[in-house]
C-alpha cells in the first residue's frame, strides 16, 4: 500500500515541478527534498508492504509514510486551486482579484508551511527506515520469508492429518476425481484442482492421495508442498526422496550435492519406465512449476500430476503445457455446510431452536467455505448454549473477532495470504472492493471506471487506462480473490463479488492503513482527515463536526435526501469520485462543479431531469454516467471536458416483448470531445446529421458507439466516419423509425476489433462487410425484414457466440448448413411472420446451448435435425402454435 501511495504521489510531484513550482515561494527547497527523500525510500517499499503484516515496528512505519504520500498530495493540490482561481473580466474581475489577492497570500503561506512541515516528517520516515533498514535487507535476501511462515505451514499439516470422517461434502469430488486418475488416456496428464484459499483444496487432493485404489494404481507416487520456503534444489531432493523410498532404493550417491539440472535428470530417469503420481501442492508461482515439470517425463504409461492452486493462470497453463483440464472447486451448499456447522459447533447434535437464526447468519457469512465453517464453529462450540447475547454478540462485531480471536487467526491468515501475495498496483484495487455493502453485486465496468479514477491504474505502452484496469480485474478473478457472478452471453464479466470474510478483512486492512472509511451504523463516526468515505446508511447528525475537507471519494449507498444535502454542503473542493448511484436524488448536485479535480461523477438510477451549463467547470472529468436518468439534452458547456472519457447517457423501456432505447439529443460538434472512449447513446433525427456524422470519425478513440433515430440518408456519411474508428469494439445503431432503412451497405473498411454488434431498422440485404469481421462474437438483428435468408452471409463468422434475430427474415425456411456457425453458443429467432419451418443440418452449431424461439405463429413443428443439437441444454419456446407445443411435450415424455 505505501508503494501505491508514495509512487502516485512521485508521478503528482512531477507534473507539478514540471509546471507550478515557481510559484511556490519559500518551500521550493522542501518540495525538492521531500521528492528525494521518497525517491529513495521507494525501492525498499515492496518489502515493507510484506512485512507490515507480521512487523509491528514496520507496520506503524508504513502508516505514517501513507499518511505523509496523502498530506502532500492534499497541499500541492491545494496550491494548485489557489494558482487555478478565475477571477472573471472586466470591473467584477478586477474587484475579485484584488479581494483574492489577500486570501491567495494566506493559502499560499498556509500551503508553504505545510509543506516544511511534512519535509520535516520525512526527516523523521528517514530516520525510521535507516533503523529498519537491516530488516528489508534480510527480507530482499529471503523474499520466501515474507509470504508464509511456520503457522501457516503447520496449518497446512493439519488439513493433510484430517480423519475423513470429519469431512463433509468430500465424497463426490474425491470419486470423480479418482477417475479421471484411473481412467482415461495412456499419456501423461495435469490435474489442477482450483480455488480461493480456505476451499479444501489440500484436504480433498490428501484424501484421493491416500486412498487405496490410488496407490494400488500408481508404482510410484510423491507429495510436494510448493509453498514452503525453499530453494529449488531442496524442492527437487524431496521428491527424489520420496520417489526412491517408494521404489525401495537408495538415495543416488552424491545426489545432496548436485544443482537442479542433475536433480531433473535423475528424477526423470528414474520415473521414466513408471506409472507415477506426483502432487505439487499449494502451488503460487510459474517458476516452481517451470522447475519441476521438466523432471516429469511423458512416458505414456498413464501418469498424473495433480497441483493445487490458487492461481487461474497457473492451473490452466499447466494444463495446456501437459494436457490435462482445471478442476474448479466449488463451495459447500447450504445443505452440506449446515452439516459441518453441527458437525462441529453441537458435536453433531442439533442446533438448538433459539440459536438457530444466529447460526444461519453466521454460517452465510461463511458463504460454503469450509475453513471458514470450521474456523467459526470452533469459537461457537466454546461459548454457552444458554448464553443468547454471547452469540449475538459474535454476530454483531465479527469483524473484531476475527481480528481480536486467537481461534480466528488462523482463518484471517488464510486469506489474507493472497493479499500479501499481490503486487503493490493491486493491493489498493483489492481494499478499494471494500467501500462496496455486505453482499453487493458490483458491476465490473464500473469498478474499472472508478480504479482508473481513483488513480490506481498505471499506464502500459500502447494500451488505454481502461483497458490496464481490465488487465487488473482479471488478475484478481485469476488469483481468486474476486468471484463472478453473473457473465455477458459473450462470457464477459457482468457482475462480481467477494466471499464475506474476505470483505471483512479487507475491510479491517483499509481502516488500518486510513485507505477508506465505510460507515454503516448511526454510531460510526468518520476521521477529520477521512480520504474516501463509502455511506451505507443515514448518520446522525453528530457528524456535522466531522470535516471533509481531505476527502478524495464519496460513495453513497441506502443515505436519505437530507443527508445528502448536507454531505454535498461540506467543503469537497478536493474530490475525485462521487458515485451516487441509486441515491433519491432529483436535481442535479450543483455543489460538485466547485470540484476541480472530480474525474468521475455516477448519477445513475436518480431522478435528475437537467446538467446545468456549469458543468463545463469540471475540466478534469473523465465519466459522466446517466444511465437510467431523466437527462434526454446536454449543455454545449459538455465541449469544454476535454478528458472526458465515457458519456454515458440512456435508459430503456420494455413494452411487451420489445426493448426501447432512449438516448440524448445529439450535439452537432460531438468531434471536440476526442478523448471518449464511450458514447452512448446519441438521437440522431437532425437536421444537420451530415455534420454530425462527419463529426464523428473524430472520435479516433471510441470503443463504444451507440446511435438512435438514424435516417436513411445519413447512412453513406456514417459509414465513412465508422471506418475511422479503428478501435471500435461496441457498434449499435437504430433507425428513426422501424420501418425506416439502415444504409450501411457503403462500409468497405470495418474496423477489424469489432466484437458486438446491434442493429435495429430494416436493411436491403445483409450489409455484406459482416462476414469480414473475425472478432464478432455477438450479433442482434431486430426489424431487417430481409427478402434472402441471412444465415448464409453470417454462418462463416469463426467467433460468433451469440445471434439473435426478431423480425429479420420474411421467408419461410431458415436453414443452417452443415459446418455453419462452428462456435455459436446462443440462438435466438423471435417473431418470423411467415417462418414454416427450420432445417439444421448435420454438423451445423455443434456448440450450440441455447435455443430460443418465440411469435412464429406458423412454424408447428420443431426444428428437423435437432437432435444433431448434441449440447443443446435449454430449448425456449414462448407464444407458439399449439402443435409444436404438443409436440415439444410429447418429445419430453
């Protein structure tokens, strides 16, 4: 965390000595050592981010450096205001800046001796790491020492000593994976079992280890914990140990002596002409696994390497590297945890009636995990069963226990391993998750959009911030630290979560290192120098004495309108992130114009109807999201936020079986705006389209373009600016009117990323640039009416995932040919009109999952050839005819 900070803090340093230093009389001299002194401070910073966990002494030294990074930010970005102010013109003006000229002296010396006083801290953070300095030596010279430790270790031991009559909800995975050791091919195979920490991944993997049919089948087999610290060489010499034990020969001569590369040979000469079985366990790093796979022969006798891992990227790259398949462990069901609950927490007796409500909160917390199930139990099944209150009072303050608990501690060490396991640039992502309510499905563009303006996301040649910030998600999701929820029909991430116990943890670390405040009660109270402030509720009005005057984020969950006002009455001048949404909300907040450095501002699911012209004030903004607002026009005031990113302004509207979009009144000089990224959703119904489609092949940067009411003549003109979108990704387009025709034939050049595409008006013919897009993963067409069946143009798309249809054919069979659509997933055919009948060939959609079909008042029969459909799991049909109703359920029977 103190790297995050120090280094985000080097990188401000820079723009300003670049820029405004000048101007800062009598404290230029300490800005520069302050600069050095951090400089030189940072290289050792990755260390003391790993040893803050077990190190008192550098844990307090941390915060204080934090605190430093966050105080200076707070004064150079002060001066900055100062510097910033606008004064006006003319009489007013001039009155205005000989009234300012007073208070800028007085904030210019405030600012001054602030920052002499923090160059005076960094003395003090100087003298600290010079005492410390031997520790981070040690700790660079035995990295190992910093990830685990004895306790873990032991802890370890124990899941491999576990009786399996203890064990819950073991039998089944133990069974499928004793076949897939047993059975299958002759070839060499990887089995890695994956999962976040705490899931039993060890205790299953020890369980099929041991079992007799196991070690029947195998002539040789060995057990390496990869997690211990040790060197490679040490790691190599225990499995030779345990190889030649089982084989019953003695240790090679000399083998204590030899490097690695003399150990790999040895070991694979002597597995070479043997079925074996090697468990690599607790498996976090690709360079063990490099070193030991090259000891493992392919000697087609049915060998098996099983590994456990918390690391996605780890399990299914050494799966593709020896064959194999990743084998996702999954929670405990409610059913199965409520019997390990009793199990230990009653001995396995009953839970008695008047806990049992208690119980259930608890366990939920414990979201399956069987760790964490038997972790808890064990403080429960010490406390009084008659005892009421000593229960509820774990309930109430599970936080602190699992902090304050000694039987508990084990449990925070766990799976707070993963977090010391990440890299400074996602250790501040991680905490971030923490200003999110117990249980909220967060979604994924949302969280991205607020890593990248909360400064979090470094910048890697030749890719955007966003982009860095889904690299980010997706190195959590890979770690197991964030869990998905629910998934795009292109299998994109919609919605995540984390487990519960790992929120309270990471909950405990942000308050411990004063990275974010999250208030939840009528008594929670916030710190005058609170940085991000995440409300979960109404607070009392003691609060009123809190400043906010440091505060950088505000997010707002479940707070009433009076609250609201008074919290945007504070002074906020220095904020970054308001994320409002879902919040009774009905005017847009005036008081954020005052805030310069606003990047990101998330009004969606309020009632706000209007954007004032001050908005042009917020030069630095960066997402402006009004989905699902009352806003249907922006001010021109919108050119002047050059930085702006995502514009993001539309909402829908079901009626019956269809979906409307209404977007915003497009403004015509849409091309100033050349930083976004995002643009959705624009009206097009204008009478000066011609310059706003030209205005748009500007927006070079556009991944997202959406478009509504568009006119036939307008076609040609958008395609031309369309091609010019060469990082385009998102495209979707409505015509003014169903009926009206979508010219997009003249596209000669599409952009090659395209991956969606959505487009809704009649078209002439299939434009026929699609069948040249091999990205496109997801195609709906609604009201094309076409003359010709679409599938031939379409069904040679190699990535097409997803296709949905409504109203896109007047004939009357729809045939897919053999070989056609090779990885479509999803099918949807909605209100064919004369549509009789639907022909699959065989060898057609060999993927296909789902089929939907619905208002095709003529097609009586299923689908001929659907029972080459061999994946085919969720067949739809919705206001159909009664025969092919009959028929659907006579084939059922």
């Amino acid at each position: 965390m103190a790297e995050s900070a120090v280094t985000h803090l080097l990188d401000k340093l820079a723009q300003f000595f670049e820029n405004e230093v000048w101007f800062l009389t009598g404290a230029r001299e300490e800005a520069l050592s302050v600069r050095g002194e951090l400089e030189r401070i940072r290289a050792f910073l990755r260390v003391a981010d790993s040893l803050e966990e077990s190190d008192m002494e550098v844990q307090v030294w941390v915060k204080q450096l934090i605190n430093i990074a966050y105080d200076m930010e707070d004064a150079l970005d002060e001066f900055s205001l100062v510097l910033r102010h606008d004064h006006g013109v003319g009489f007013t003006g001039l009155i205005n800046r000989m009234s300012c000229c007073i208070k800028n002296l007085k904030a210019r010396y405030r600012v001054t001796s602030e920052i002499q006083s923090i160059h005076s801290r960094v003395k003090g953070i100087c003298d600290g790491h010079r005492r410390l300095r031997h520790k981070f030596r040690w700790a660079q010279q035995d990295p190992s020492s910093t990830s685990t430790d004895n306790t873990w270790m032991d802890n370890r031991g124990n899941a491999l000593l576990l009786d399996k009559t203890g064990l819950v909800g073991i039998e089944q995975p133990k069974n499928e994976l004793i076949g897939q050791l047993l059975d299958g091919v002759h070839r060499r195979e990887v089995i890695s079992v994956l999962g976040m920490g705490g899931l039993g991944k060890t205790t299953l993997v020890k369980q099929v280890f041991e079992d007799p049919s196991v070690k029947k089948h195998f002539a040789v087999y060995a057990w390496i914990t990869l997690s211990r610290p040790s060197e490679i060489e040490e790691l190599l010499k225990d499995m030779l140990d345990q190889i030649v034990r089982v084989m019953r020969k003695p240790v090679p001569p000399g083998a204590n002596a030899m490097n690695s590369d003399w150990l790999k040979m040895i070991i694979n000469d002597q597995l070479q002409r043997r079925r074996y079985l090697i468990v690599l366990d607790d498996a976090w790093y690709r360079d063990k696994w490099d070193a030991v796979m090259h000891a493992l022969p392919n000697n087609d006798h049915g060998s098996r390497v099983i590994i456990t891992t918390r690391n996605a990227d780890l399990a299914s790259t050494s799966c593709k590297e020896f064959n194999g398949l990743v084998k996702n462990m999954e929670p405990l069901n409610p059913e199965q945890s409520w019997k390990l609950f009793c199990q230990r927490t009653f001995q396995k007796n009953s839970c008695p009636s008047h806990l049992e409500e208690i119980c259930e909160y608890i366990l939920g917390k414990c979201d399956g995990l069987p760790f964490a199930i038997m972790a808890i139990s064990g403080v429960l099944a010490a406390k009084d069963k008659q005892r009421i209150d000593e229960w509820d009072a774990l309930r109430c303050n599970l936080r602190a226990e699992i902090d304050g608990n000694n039987r508990l501690k084990n449990l925070k060490r766990v799976l707070s391993l993963s977090f010391s396991d990440l890299p400074y640039y996602l250790k501040s992502c991680f905490l971030h998750l923490s200003v999110f309510p117990e249980g909220h499905l967060i979604e994924r563009r949302r969280l991205t959009r607020l890593w990248v303006a909360e400064g979090f996301v470094e910048r890697r040649e030749g890719k955007t911030l966003d982009e860095v910030a889904k690299e980010y998600f997706s190195e959590l999701l890979n770690r197991s630290l964030v869990q998905v929820a629910e998934t795009t029909t292109d299998r994109r991430v919609r919605l995540c979560r984390i487990h519960d116990f790992q929120r309270e943890i990471i909950t405990s670390k942000s308050s411990d290192q004063s990275f974010a405040t999250i208030t939840k009660e009528q008594t929670d109270m916030w710190p005058n120098k609170v940085r991000r402030l995440s409300l979960h509720n109404s607070l009392q009005a003691a609060q009123q004495n809190r400043s906010l005057s440091r505060l950088r984020s505000l997010y707002m969950f479940g707070v009433d309108r009076g609250f609201i006002d008074f919290v945007l009455g504070c002074d906020i001048k220095l904020l970054n992130v308001l994320d409002m949404q879902a919040t009774p909300l009905s005017r847009f907040p005036v008081q954020v114009v005052d805030c310069y450095y606003l990047r990101y501002l998330n009004l969606r699911h309020t009632e706000v109807k209007t954007i004032p012209t001050s908005i042009g004030r917020l030069q630095n903004l960066e997402t402006l999201d009004l989905k699902y607002t009352n806003v249907t026009r922006l001010p021109v005031e919108i050119f002047k936020l050059q930085k702006l990113q995502h514009l993001l302004v539309y909402r829908y509207a079901n009626i019956s079986y269809l979906c409307y979009k209404y977007g915003f009144k497009a403004l015509t000089e849409i091309g100033a705006l050349q930083s976004l990224q995002k643009l959705c959703y624009i009206e097009a119904n204008d009478e000066r389209n011609d310059i706003l489609m030209r205005e748009l092949g500007k927006l070079t940067q556009l991944s997202r373009l959406g478009i509504l009411k568009l006119r036939k003549e307008d076609g040609r003109a958008l395609c031309s600016s369309i091609e010019k979108l060469t990082n385009l990704c998102a495209l979707s387009v409505a015509s003014v009117e169903d009926d009206e025709i979508l010219d997009l034939q003249h596209l000669t050049s599409p952009p090659q990323l395209l991956q969606r595409i959505y487009l809704r008006g009649r078209l002439k013919m299939i434009p026929n640039w699609l069948a040249t897009l091999d990205s496109l993963v997801k195609l709906l067409l609604r009201m094309s009416r076409l003359k010709d069946d679409p599938l031939a143009l379409l069904q040679s798309l190699p990535n097409l995932i997803h296709l949905e249809l409504l109203q896109v054919f007047e004939g009357k069979t729809l045939c897919f040919k053999s070989k056609g659509f090779r990885k479509l997933r999803i099918l949807g055919l909605d209100n064919f009109d004369g549509l009789r009948s639907v022909e699959v060939e065989e060898g057609a959609m060999p993927c296909l999952e789902k089929l939907i079909i619905q208002r095709c008042k003529l097609l009586e029969k299923l689908p001929s050839g659907i029972e080459y459909l061999t994946k085919l799991r969720v067949l739809e049909f919705f206001d159909m005819p009664d025969q092919l109703v009959k028929e659907v359920y006579a084939t059922r029977a």
